[in-house]
C-alpha cells in the first residue's frame, strides 16, 4: 500500500518534472500524451489502491514518507492517510483529470504555450493529490496553496488580455481571503490539542470546548467559501472562465473547488462538535446554491451558465455537509464530475467549433453539425437536470432526503433550486442546439465541425459515467455502495424514513416534479427564440450586483486610503519624516562647522581655554 500510494501523489510530479526538462525537444503530440499518461498512471494507481483498501483489515493505513516538521511541540509529518475518502477522491479526481488531458490534446492544439499549458495541468493534479492524501493539515495546507497557485497561472493562461490577468488576480486574491480561514483553524487547533495530524485531531476533539470548537467549524467554513467558491467569496470562480476551457473543466469539476467540500468532510469529528457551526454551514450551502442559480438563468455565456451552476451544485455538496450527510456529499461530489467535466468539455466542443464564440446568442441549431458532441451533452443536460435514470437525480436526490429531514426551511430553497437548475441548463441546451442557426457570420459562412477523436473520446465515457454514476450509491441502498465504503471514516447519517415509505417515495416524486417543471418552463419561454429579455433579469444578469457591492464597500474605499496614503502619510510623514532628519543633521553640521576653522592657533586656544577651565573646576571643588 505504501509504495502505491505514493506513486500515486507521485506520478504527476514525474510528468511535471520530464515535461519541464525535455519539453523543448519534442513535439506537441509527445508531450501532450507524456503528460495524460502519467496522470493516467496515477489513476491505476488509485484503483489498485482501492481494492487494496477493500482487503485491508484496517480501512485507515499511515504512509510515513519523512520527518518534515520537528520543532517543540511541533511534529509534522510528510505522511500519507490511505483510507476510503482520501481514495475516493483520488479515483476521480486522477480519473477525470486524465480525461481532460486528453480533450486538451486536440483542444490547445497550435497554442504557443503548449508545453508551459501541460507543465500547469501536471502540477494541479499533483496539488490536488497532495491535499487529499496529507496526513495532517501542514501537508494539506501545501496542496491547498498549490492548487491556488496553479489556478492563477491557468485562469490567466492568456496573459496579455487584461481579462484573463484579471480574473487570474481576482480567483487569487478571494482565495488568500480563505486561507485565513485555514490558517486560523489550524492555529486554533495546536493550541487546544498540540497536534495538526488528522487522525491525533479526532482522538482529541472530544477536549475541545464548545466555542473553540464552533471558532474552529467557522473557520474551516471561511477557508471552503474561497476554494468552493460560497457566499460570500463565490465571484471569483465565474471570472476564472477566462482561462481555456479544460481549465474550465478540471477547475470545476475534478479538482480546486471541491477542496473546501473535501476539507469540511474530512474534518467532520471537528464540525460534530458544534451545532450552531454545522447550521450555518447548511445555510450558507443553501443560500449560495439558490443565488448562484437565479444569476445562471440570465447570463448569455455558455461557460459563465456552466460556472454559475458549479457555484450551485457545490452548494448542494456544503448544504448536505451542514446536514451531516457526508456520504451524500460526496456522493454529489463524484456524481457532479461526471456530468460537469462532460458539459464544460462538451460546450469546449462548441465553442472550437464556432472559432472561439461563447454567446449563446450566436449559436443555435448546432445538433445537426456535432454528431458526437450534442448526445453527450444532451445526457449532461438531463443528469445536472435530476432527470432519472441519470447519475444527477440520484445523487441530487440523496441530499434532498436528507436535508427535508433536518430542514424543511432548507429543502423548500433546495427544491426552488432544482427547478432554477433545470430551467437554466434547458435554456442552455436549447439556445446552443437548438432553433434556428444564428452563427453564420462567426463561422464565416462555413459550417461548424466535430472535434477530433481526443476530444470527443472523453466525451462519451463521461457520458456514460453521467449515465451510469448513480449506481455508485443508490440513496437507499447503503450496503456495498459508496456510503458502506466511506461509513468507516465519519459514518453515514441516513434519513429519518425508510426507503419503502411513501414518503421517500414522494420526496422521490417532488424531485422529479422540480426537474419536469424546469424543462417545461424553458421550452415553453426559449422554443424558436434567441434571446427574451423579458425573462432574463439585469439584476441576476449583473450577479447581484455583488462586485459592486464589494467595489463600493471595500474596493473604493481601499483606493481613496491609498490615495490619502499616498498624498498625505507617503509624502508627508514618511518622506517629511526622513527630509526633516536630513534638514536637521545639515543644520547641526554647519552649525558644528563654525568651529572647524583649519588653524592651529584657535585649537591651541580651544586647548587652553578647556585646560584653564578644568583647572578652575578642580581647584574650586577641593576648596
């Protein structure tokens, strides 16, 4: 288990490093296909390690790699924690991210920067691993840093537009707001348990007071709201639409966002402590998933709909943590990368079909020219939509039933956010594929074009991942399914009903009725039209209006006390400061100068004169 594991975190490291040295004397195939195979590697790895794991006696295993911390009372291991959520989240994030390595193969075909783009994807993944396979939040805390890191140098890939270096800037400054959050936890506790490894936390979470504890849980939930991308730190995440569309993809479906959820489920034993830090979380989820779905209903980017929806979805994921339902969590988690990944990677097909065009406005009628793109899609659709058989219902469902029984308050703004969910994606899928072609003038006249085979191969294994990923963890159905192999690790917080009851079957039902009303309003209001403003909200449109807001409160006023800064306390304290010390000591030299006149003569004098003094001093004293 020890050397899999570590070839696991490793692998991607060893394709980071190849690249890097060897990049310049190969070609855009070898070093697309050097990059993709050892990320492929790592996810064989992981699947070793799973039924590794499944005839462990023990589902917790301890990698020790080295000593790395050893300072007092600080001991921090570069160890590895092997147990059924750390695998989980290895199986899919190595399995989707070789997905999109492949997709970016034919995708970032002629860039410039083609081997700097594999270089970043490399390390993401291996940021990645490293922060679900940390032993202890020091270790994690260096994945959380490089997953932020790689990020930036992604989202502002196209350096030289000034959107993309922004939206690079702004993910990364939302993001450091956050990793205060993390590191205040973690200050927090060392000082109440003298320990950071997980597995010493949970042994002693017991000793933690009720306000160190719910401290603890809100800082955790700050540090999730940055990398998940919650209230009130979400807008970074549609700007980060900015970098090319893979990023897109392995941002949002395999990797940086579902950090935050991964965190507040590993440290569940810390959140169980505190029931007021477990409240807010659940409202927070539910809030963000809502508001992020009314601003998806009004944006006319296909990659900003899709953005806004992973805001949503991943507030599913926090709701359902705030609930206790960590299995559901993650049972979302995986689901949601299925059919995520396939629509960021479908609509990538669209868009390089359309020479670069995101304004649903301008497309239309695509079905008949993407064979391969839109079946695939079209299941992406239904699945995000809770549509059964399809992998979104089921899990959707599953956080569902959990939190009507925590919540009716929760599950009724759940609910209004499946049915905003399935009108959204509707409207997408309607406004790209269908009604008239309205994309003639972006294509030149030409007809628009199918993707190569590397990018419309994982297409259809996510799509039948899309179809299919449901029948990892049926809600109901709990004994060797995704909840039986993660209960060791936190335990599985089941529904108050039973599977059989007519009421699991009618909130089955409602969950249904939700996506049916969706898909009905959105072909009603979109059906042969390309745009309706009557339907499409300014206010949502503009996302709230929260960067104003935060232009208004915090943005302007920082730039006026810069200003002021600069104007007043830069050049009049500081500068004044340091010019009247150097007037000062000009002043005092020349006063000092006067009596450096050069001749002997008054030195002599000057001797004398201090003699005579010293003289008339003493005698005077002993008289």
């Amino acid at each position: 288990m020890a050397h899999i594991a570590t070839l696991i975190l490793l692998l991607p490291l060893v394709g980071f490093v190849f690249v890097l040295l060897n990049g310049r004397s190969m070609n855009e195939s070898q070093i697309g296909y050097a990059a993709t195979g050892v990320v492929g590697l790592s996810f064989v790895a992981s699947v070793s390690a799973f039924f590794l794991l499944l005839h462990q006696h023990t589902r917790e295993v301890t990698v020790q790699l080295f000593t790395w911390i050893d300072v007092g009372t600080l001991h921090v291991p570069a160890a590895l924690l092997v147990d059924p959520l750390s695998i989980t989240m290895c199986l899919f994030v190595t399995g989707i991210s070789t997905l999109i390595h492949l997709y970016s193969i034919g995708y970032m075909h002629g860039e410039k920067d083609y081997r700097k783009f594999f270089l970043y994807l490399n390390l993401f993944v291996f940021s990645m691993l490293t922060l679900v396979l940390a032993n202890n939040l020091v270790l994690t805390f260096v994945g959380w840093e490089g997953v932020g890191l790689c990020s930036y140098w992604l989202v502002s890939f196209y350096f030289d537009r000034d959107s993309a270096a922004s939206a690079g800037k702004k993910a990364f400054i939302y993001n450091r707001v956050g990793d205060v959050g993390l590191l205040v936890a973690m200050f927090l506790l060392f000082a109440h348990t003298g320990t950071l490894t997980y597995l010493g936390i949970f042994h002693l979470a017991g000793t933690l007071s009720p306000t160190v504890a719910t401290l603890t849980v809100l800082a955790l939930l700050l540090a999730a709201t940055g990398k998940s991308a919650q209230i009130p730190l979400f807008n970074w995440l549609p700007d980060a639409m900015e970098g090319p569309t893979p990023v897109s993809a392995l941002i949002h479906a395999a990797t940086m966002v579902t950090a935050g959820v991964y965190l507040l489920v590993r440290m569940s034993p810390v959140l169980a402590l505190s029931g007021s830090g477990r409240t807010t979380i659940a409202v927070i989820g539910a809030l963000t998933a809502f508001v992020a779905a009314t601003i998806a209903t009004s944006q006319k980017d296909i990659k900003k709909v899709l953005a806004f929806s992973t805001v949503s979805q991943i507030g599913y994921m926090v709701l359902a943590v705030g609930v206790g339902a960590y299995s559901a969590a993650i049972f979302l988690m995986v689901s949601h990368a299925f059919f995520k990944a396939l629509l960021f990677l479908g609509s990538g097909s669209v868009i390089h079909s359309l020479n670069g065009e995101q304004d649903m406005r301008k497309m239309g009628g695509l079905q008949k020219y993407l064979p391969l793109t839109f079946p695939t899609f079209l299941i992406g659709w239904l699945a995000i939509s809770g549509i059964p058989p399809f992998a979104g219902f089921w899990a959707k469902g599953d956080v569902l039933t959990n939190v009507f029984a925590h919540s009716k308050i929760l599950w009724i703004l759940a609910v209004l956010t499946a049915i905003l969910t399935a009108y959204y994606m509707s409207r997408l899928f309607i406004l790209t594929f269908r009604g008239t072609e309205r994309f003639r003038e972006e294509t030149h006249g030409h007809d628009p074009h199918e993707s190569p085979w590397v990018m419309t191969a994982p297409l259809v294994v996510l799509a039948a991942l899309s179809v299919l990923g449901g029948m990892l963890d049926l809600p109901w159905i709990h004994h060797d399914s995704l909840a039986g192999f993660l209960s060791p690790t936190f335990g599985y917080v089941a529904p108050t009903a039973a599977a059989t009851t007519l009421a699991q079957w009618g909130l089955a039902a409602v969950d249904v009725a939700a996506a049916a009303i969706g898909l009905f309003a959105a072909f009603t209001i979109w059906r042969g039209i390309s745009e309706s403003a009557r339907f499409e909200s300014p206010f949502f449109e503009h996302v709230w209006h929260w960067d104003d807001f935060y232009d208004a409160t915090i943005g302007r006023p920082l730039e006026k006390a810069a200003a002021f800064s600069d104007a007043v306390i830069e050049d009049k304290v500081i500068d004044g400061g340091v010019m009247g010390l150097a007037v000062g000591v000009r002043h005092s030299a020349e006063g000092v100068r006067k009596v450096q006149s050069g001749f002997v003569r008054h030195y002599a004098l000057a001797t004398v004169l201090g003699v005579a003094v010293i003289v008339v001093y003493l005698v005077a004293r002993v008289g």
